[in-house]
C-alpha cells in the first residue's frame, strides 16, 4: 500500500500529550474562574452563513477568513467570538436575561501568513457582559478582578492590569479642537512605546499636521503618571472643559473605587492614559494585561467597553463590556519562555499498575478499587520483560508504580514505587492509595505557571 | 443601517444557556471518566490535509466532507476522531508510549442531508488504547468497564452492554465455507430486529443464494442466548472446527473474565451473538450499548477493535481497541425522551446578589467574600426597580438570592432567600454563605439524566 506521510497543518497547534495536559489545566483554570463570577458557558458553531460572519465587512479580516461553499450555501469559518455571539444575542433575546453574562473558550480561525507563534487555528477565552439598552460601569470594575483572578491562578503575580477610557481620550482631544483627527491621533500615541515621545510628537505635527502646542499638551497628557489617585487627581484638573471628558472620568473613578472591594491590588492595576487600543468598537473602558518581566509578549488580556453589540442584525441597543485571552499564543508564548511549571501535572494517571503474573484479576480488583477512590489508574496489560514496563512507566511520567506479583498477592499487599523519590516499598492496598491521594492532592496547588 | 436576520445554520446546535450548561455537565463527567481510567486527553485540528482525511477514499464519508481551498491548499474538515488519530500517532510516534491510551471530546461535521436529530456539526466522545504490534485482550475487557462507568454516573441504570466478537461470526461462517458472503451475511443478521427472523431466512437464501441447511444453522447460531456462562457454554460446542473462532471464543471468554473484576454488574452486560458492527474496519470484539426502555434510540456507544490504526500512514502494525458516543445526537434524544433532569444546575451562578443601595461597596465586599469561598456569585448592578430586579432573578433560576439594603448593611447581615421554597431570613454573610454551600454541595450529586 502507498503510505501518504502524515503532517499537521502549519500554523495549527497539536500537543504531545504532556504539554495538552498543561493547556488543559490553564483551560480549567480559566473555566472555572469565570464560572466564579456567574458567567455562563456558551458553545456556538465553527461555522456561520458568509453573509452572517462578514455583516460588518470589508478590512483585513475578510482576507483572512476561511470561506467555502458547501452545496448553495455560503459558509465561513468564524474568526472570532464577538460576532457568533451578536449574532446569537440577536437570535435568541427573548430567552435570555440582561444582563446577559456569557463566556466563551473555542477556537477561531485566521488563514494569516504562517510565521513562527502565528496561529490560523487558536483559541479564544472570552468574557463578555450585555445590557438590553443600558449597562452599568459597576459591570467594567468587575472585569479586572476576573483578570485578576484567572491570572493569580495561573499562578502569576507580576502583572498588571492597565485600564483607560476612551471618552477621556476622545474629550481631551475636543477640549483641543481635535475631535476628527482623534482615531489617528489614538494610533500615534499608541506607538510611545516603540518610539518614544519624540517620534509621537513628529507624527502629529508632521504628518496628522498638529502645532507644536497641541502636540505639546497631547504628549504631557500622555505623560501624567503616578498611583491611581495621583492619576485621577490630575484629571480633575482637567474637569468642566468637555461633557464626555467629565463622563469618562466619572467612569474612571467609579471603576478604581469599586476595584479594592473586588480585591484587586494595587499592584496588580493602573489607570494608564496611554492605552487606547486600536478598534474603533471601543468606546468607553479599555483594558490590556502586562507581565512585568516579560513586556515583549504585549498584551495578555485585552478588551473593553462597546455601545452597540449586534447592530448588524437588530434595532435593539445591546451596550457590553468584555475581554479575551488568546490562549493558544499565550500558551506558545508561555512555553518559549520557560515559564511552564515542569512540576504541574503532565501525566495520564496517577498510579500505574505493573502485573507481575499471567492471570490478571487481581491486578484489576486492584485497579477497580483504586479508581472507587477517584485515583486515575492505568492497569498495564501486556506479555512485555520488566525493564520495558518501568521503560513505559518512565516515559509516562506516572508518579507512582504498584508492582503485584504472586508474592505480594499471597501476602495481600501491594509493592508501591515514588517514581519521584525511587524509594519502594510494600503497603497495604489502602495505605497506598492513601499515599497516592496525598500526592494528588498536593499537586492540585501546583500552578500551571511559574515566573522566572 | 440594514440589518441582516440572525440565524443559525440547519444541522448545527446551538443550545440556550440552561441546556449548555447541562450539555457541559454531560461532556465533564465523560471526560472525568475516561480521565480514572488513564487516558490522556488529544485536541487535535479541526481541518487538516484533504490527503490525509481521504487517505482511505471512497464511500459515503467523501460526499458529505466539508472540503475547500485555502490559498493553494485543499482542506478539509475532520469527519471523525479516529482518522486525525491515526494520523497523531503516525506522525508523533517516536515521542509517545505504548500502549497509547488518548481520548478526545470533539466537534466533526458531515453534510448529510439536514432532517429532525440529524446534525452536520456534532460532538464525538471517543477513547482508544493503541498497541504497538498487539494489544491484549486484556484491554478489551476494560472499555465496557468504562462505558458502564460514564452511563451510570449519567444517571442511568437501565442500560446493557453488548459484546460479541468478529471472528467468532468469521469462523462460524468459514465452518459453514461462507467465508467470502460474511460482510453480506453480517449486514442480514443485523437486520434481524427489524425484519424478524423469517426476513432474515429469505435475505440469506433469496439474495445471497445460501442452502436452507445454511441459513437455518446461521439463525440458530444466532438464535443462542441466555446468561453470558450459558452463551459462552454453547459456544464451546462449536469448539475445534475452526481456529479463528476458537480464538475469538478465548478473546469473548477472556473478557467476560475479567468484567466482574472490573466493577460491571452482570445486568449491564450480554454476550451477544446478533451484534455485528457495519463496518470493515473492525476485527474482534464489538461494542453497542443499548438503552433498555429506549430500543429507538439504537446504540448510545460503540465500538470495538481493530488490527492497523494508521496503515495509512505508516507501515507500523498499531491495533487497537476503542469506543465512541455520539454526544449531541445522544443529548438531542435525551431532551426528547424528557429525559434531562430538571432538577440538575442549569442557573449561571449559585447566588445572586440584589444591592438596594446606590453605593455598591457593601454589595460589592459581599460578592468577593462568596466567591473567595468557592460559590458562584452574581453582583446585580443596574439601577432597575425591584419588580424587574426579581424577574432577572427567576429569568436566570438562581438557587440564592441575597438582598442588601441600608437596613441590612447597617446591622451586618444580609436577606437570604431561598428561591425554591421562597422563605427568606436575615443571616449573617457567613451563615448564608454556609447555607448556599450546603445546596450546592447536595447539587454536586444530582444526576444529569434522569430514567423514565
């Protein structure tokens, strides 16, 4: 028979079995947390009708996209959360409760160029809140302490979590009469970072044509650091020149009020008027997450306050608030970092059982009481020499062997291996499983993630 | 602006936040049941090569692939799970053990033509253990320990697993020289439920030119049942007239040894010499499992073993042994049947906080000291009247509701109440927290599906 070579599609993420232990361990983390906050999971299709998925149309994304047809019908894969759940929102607003708390963790697809930690198939970990007509800012204050949680989870704690708002922004810039100019303005103080505030002020008076005075007032505006208070008492200076100004520090500072309550430290939080992302979608909070040490990676969590969710497909004003995290690129990026915990859990079972006779009833006796008690058993079967069945274990990374052989089954117990330590020793059928326990749940405080 | 109608395409489930949440419930107490018994979890891509997908060719599969170009790349969406893990192992097999034991929850899609319960995007739930060069029996006789596992945590008690074995029927047929009309044969005596026995006789002699003598011998083969020792005695009848049936008695024999051992009731279990498998592809022992008030539903999981996993790609001989559920056809009928415990957690959130006061920092601590413990907490925020207030809380179905007026904050406690039995007291934040737990942790036991 001609044998086809088998390959995985570059720009398309498959894991060894260890590693997909791992990401599903952040995965559960990240559930969980979310489900803390009274969010409920949603899980739509891959696939939506072309005219659904590109309502919104034109720009890079529509290149990108994978769309096929299949019979008559136009079909796209989705390429990201947001807009299944529009449509969804608009769909089913009858059945549901507003404000309408959902999260989301699926796979998007994007056919970009393929370059190394590029993803065409990766996942999204989405939280988002809609109101029916109006939202409460109370809803942006939370979000940071979702971000919050599901990253001191992971088990990071330098990070923080940078929050501006987009009314502050577009304010500042009408109380300078430059309300037009403001989306590119946005964009050339987004690039401080990367060229510094000389390069900034050349853009505007160069090329957005600003005077030096405006790009003057613009970048020490930029400029206003400090802790949070310290922040938000320089924007005071600012109050009673612009309404949406006023609204959007009013928004601001409810945000930071509400924040300790919801036990975000200080440290991990900033209001940063250099945020300003770059969708035009946003329109009131912004967020993006740091890690500290690790400022190449950019933003691990971004997102923000929108007014209008589903304009495409209802009259129906559905305001939200929400973040993503790109999982699958944090993963990767997390794995080139070393910041994978080697000590998290990686293996199929907790207890491998070695039988050491023909007949195997008592080895699945064993393996069946084990698993009465939650302990995640593998009973290994085959006719194979010694050395291949520790080789095996060894390469399965199982912290403990159980090795019955007749002697042991006439004596009513069990000789117990830490692969970890090497010591072994025999124990009764319960004094090991005890043992076991106590690892498991031990490595249930594991992080996923460790700082380095 | 026009808008475009939402819709959701034919063939492809979207759940309303209730049934997801019972959907997901489902999903993780399968995925911790394969978990016990040592299978690794795989997430594979959901598009691959249309070479590698079609490796195999032909037949029905190929006109109901999703498949398209991207670029200068044929693509196409998985049809299954066993195609894109033979590929895995294939191509990763230097880096994995073996015997490989990997499950995968995930969506496939097929174009088939959109009837009621049919589904072109649905969830598989598939387990399988993958020898290098052989497998043992052994591993057979483990997967309807597994089965018996997920269906009885489920919920579900009247449910029997049915096993038989290909070379069993292989030899028996050879013993009658029909060795090259078996896979016709088979396909008949599967139909044996529908067209009775008599329909059975005039297939096997009409169309498929079988003597009398013949088919009577196939039907009373067929015909054999009673408990497993009594099948399995009458087997041994047949003994020494053919070596591939005697080992397909020894592998039947092996099995129903060790199934006891392995914690499978004998009421959820049945040799039974009617169950074929359509396809090819298996070799030994096959697996259905039938719901016992439900026979319309046909089999729930199935499975069974084969000789070369990935001949396809590899000239390595790699058998293997492996069940699958079709998860959202089974969750579809399961709703039909009204089968889908109402009294299951179908609310987003544990306990819903309702502040009656502007200022939420009291609302605000309360909701962070509920989730620190573990409970699903959900801050209302909007300024809404208490009317609107209490239908957003039966809306979502909330076990808890905890209300915190000026009244309550000032005396350090909080209205608790209890939105099944509609009482309500004042307790403190940490008797109501208690109270809530104890609910939830009753929850935890409560069944997905319920039989009737």
């Amino acid at each position: 028979m001609e044998r086809i070579k088998p390959r995985t599609l570059s720009g398309f993420m498959e894991l060894l079995p260890g590693a997909q232990l791992q990401m599903d361990r952040i995965m559960e983390i990240i559930r969980s947390s979310y489900s803390l906050y009274g969010f409920t999971p949603l899980d739509t299709p891959l696939i939506e009708a072309s005219e659904i998925l590109l309502a919104k149309g034109g720009g890079e994304t529509e290149k990108q996209i994978y769309r096929f047809t299949k019979g008559d019908t136009d079909l796209s894969l989705r390429f990201d959360l947001t807009v299944p759940l529009a449509k969804y929102v608009a769909l089913h607003y009858a059945d549901l409760a507003f404000p309408f708390r959902r999260f989301q963790i699926g796979k998007v697809y994007r056919g970009e160029r393929a370059q190394r930690g590029r993803f065409r198939e990766f996942y999204q970990a989405d939280i988002d809140v809609i109101g029916d007509g109006q939202l409460d800012i109370a809803n942006d204050a939370e979000i940071p302490a979702i971000i919050y949680t599901v990253f001191s989870r992971l088990g990071l704690r330098r990070f923080q979590i940078r929050i501006n708002n987009r009314k502050v922004l577009n304010g500042f810039y009408a109380m300078l009469g430059l309300t037009e100019k403001s989306g590119e303005i946005m964009r050339a103080v987004d690039k401080l970072e990367k060229i510094g505030a000389d390069g900034v002020r050349a853009v505007l008076t160069d090329e957005l044509s600003l005077t030096a005075a405006q790009a003057d007032d613009i970048l020490s505006f930029t400029a206003i650091h400090g802790t949070n208070d310290a922040v938000l008492a320089s924007l005071e200076s600012y109050r009673g020149r612009n309404p949406l100004f006023d609204e959007g520090l009013d928004e601001l500072a409810t945000v930071a009020k509400y924040l300790g309550g919801f036990g975000v430290p200080q440290e991990n939080f900033a209001v940063d008027l250099t945020i300003a992302r770059g969708l035009d979608y946003y329109t009131g909070t912004v967020y993006e997450t740091a890690l500290l040490d690790h400022p190449e990676i950019g933003s691990v969590c971004s997102g923000g306050r929108y007014d209008n969710l589903a304009e495409y497909y209802t009259d129906r004003q559905l305001p939200g608030v929400g973040i993503s995290i790109g999982l699958t690129r944090l993963f990767y990026v997390l794995g080139e970092q070393g910041m994978l915990n080697p000590d998290a859990p990686a293996a199929p079972a907790d207890v491998l059982i070695l039988p050491m006779t023909d007949d195997l009833s008592a080895a699945v006796s064993l393996a069946t009481s084990l698993r009465a008690r939650g302990l995640r058993t593998q009973l290994y079967t085959e006719a194979k020499k010694f050395k291949a069945k520790m080789n095996y274990a060894d390469k399965l990374g199982v912290p403990f062997v159980l090795f019955l052989g007749e002697d042991e089954i006439n004596s009513g117990v069990v000789s117990c291996k830490n692969m970890r330590s090497g010591e072994q020793e025999k124990l009764s059928p319960d004094a090991a499983a005890d043992r076991i326990e106590a690892f498991v749940k031990g490595q249930l405080s594991t992080a996923p993630i460790i700082e380095k």
